[in-house]
C-alpha cells in the first residue's frame, strides 16, 4: 500500500511541475491562472507543489485554461481499450 502511496505523491508532484511549466511559458502568474480558472492562489500552490489535494473539477479548469484538457483526454485509453483490458485482467484472476 505505500508503494501506491508513493506512485501517487510521484504522480502529482510531476503533474505540478508540467502545469507550473506551461503557466510559466504562459506568462502567467499563479494569481492570474487563478482567477482564469475560478479557483483560489492556494489551490494553484498547493498543485504546483504536488502537496495537497485538489479536487478534479479545479484541476479540470486549470487545464482547460492551459489548453491541456485535450492532453489529459488523450493520455486516456479508449473505452473499447478499457473494455479488453478487463476481460485480460479477467482471464488473470481465473488462471491463478
């Protein structure tokens, strides 16, 4: 369980880092990406930080106003993907 624990703390803190990245060659400060986003200078910090939760819905609109909403869709498998993985972990669980 703490490997899970830290895949997820290596996770955020690389996801902090890209939209840090991006806002910066953006121009933008963490107040303007704030205000863009409808969300508050902390909940930037706290992503950019990769400390602290964010909820997905401010972490939707912190990308969408980076453009990276289509980024995150495409990192995504498609349901069809989903749908033979599944079956693939299925046929796992019977044979061992």
């Amino acid at each position: 369980m703490s490997k899970h624990i830290s895949d997820e703390s290596v996770l955020l803190g690389e996801i902090g880092a890209r939209v840090r990245a991006v806002r910066l060659s953006e121009n933008l400060s963490q107040e303007q990406l704030a205000a863009a986003a409808s969300v508050s200078r902390s909940t930037i910090k706290r992503l950019e930080s990769g400390h602290g939760s964010v909820s997905l819905a401010n972490l939707l609109a912190i990308l969408a106003v980076l453009n990276l909403s289509e980024s995150l869709v495409a990192a995504l498998p498609e349901p069809e993907e989903l749908s033979l993985q599944r079956q693939r972990a299925s046929r796992r669980r019977t044979l061992d």
